[in-house]
C-alpha cells in the first residue's frame, strides 16, 4: 500500500512560471523596441537624390470599355466615336501606359464584322490586352461530370 501511495506523488508534471515569465519578458522587450508613432520625415536633414525623369509610381489605370453601338460606331465612356477617333484616343492611351486593357462589349445580334473593326482599331493602336465579356447562355446545357 506505501508503494501504491509513493507511485502517484511521482506523477510528471510542467512547471509553466518560467515559460510565463520569458513570454512576458519577450513581449515587454517588444512593446519597448517598437515605435508607436510614425517619424515625421521632416524631422530629419537628409538630402533626397534627384532624378531627371522620373515617372509617377501610380497603379495601372482600369480598362478601357469599348461599347459597339453600330457598324463603324462605338463608345467609350460617354463619347461616341467612329473608328478613325477610336485609334487615336487608343494610341494616346497606350502611350501614357503601355500595357493598357480594353474591354470590347457589344449586342450580340451584332455583325462579327463590327467587332473585327474594334479589334483592328486596338491592333493598330499597339494594345494587345484586348477582352471580351460574355455572360453563359441561360438554355445552355449543364456541362456533363466525367466518370472516374
């Protein structure tokens, strides 16, 4: 029976004080390393280099959206357009940025030759990322799972 009794005093056990005691030191350490304000850039005497061309580091601008209206006629925006203005405002496009977008939507019971001519007129302005949106047909068929 003393065997029994002294068998469970020696149970292992995790003391956790010190474990407790480095994450609160840790986190003191940080709390006293890190700034809780930002430096005010003028609080320092520093001498920017120059640069003699130097482009603004703004983010791309959004797509362009090409709405075919009718044979030789599209909008853009609210500004409707014949094809001869449609590359020029597209080449002032892509020379301000080169990689710009353009969205071309239009009805589908238009001709496919109306949309040939938008996308020639974003060819010749040099754009290249050139969407069309669909949307999926309502009497569609579901497409059929393959069986494994």
């Amino acid at each position: 029976m003393l065997a029994r009794a002294h068998a469970t005093d020696d149970l292992p056990h995790i003391n956790m004080t010190p474990m407790v005691d480095v994450v609160l030191c840790l986190l003191v350490f940080f709390m006293a390393a890190t700034r809780l304000y930002n430096w005010d850039e003028k609080e320092f005497d520093v001498s920017v280099p120059e640069v003699a061309d130097a482009a603004p580091l703004t983010s791309a601008p959004d797509d362009m959206t090409v709405t075919i209206l009718a044979p030789g006629k599209v909008a853009l925006g609210s500004e409707t357009l014949d094809l001869d203005s449609l590359i020029r405002v597209l080449k002032a496009a892509k020379a301000r940025y080169s990689e710009q977008g353009v969205f071309v939507r239009g009805d589908a019971k238009l001709g496919y030759q109306d949309l040939a001519d938008v996308l020639s007129a974003c060819n010749t302005a040099g754009i290249r990322n050139v969407r069309l949106p669909v949307r999926p047909r309502e009497d569609a068929p579901e497409p059929s799972k393959s069986k494994k």
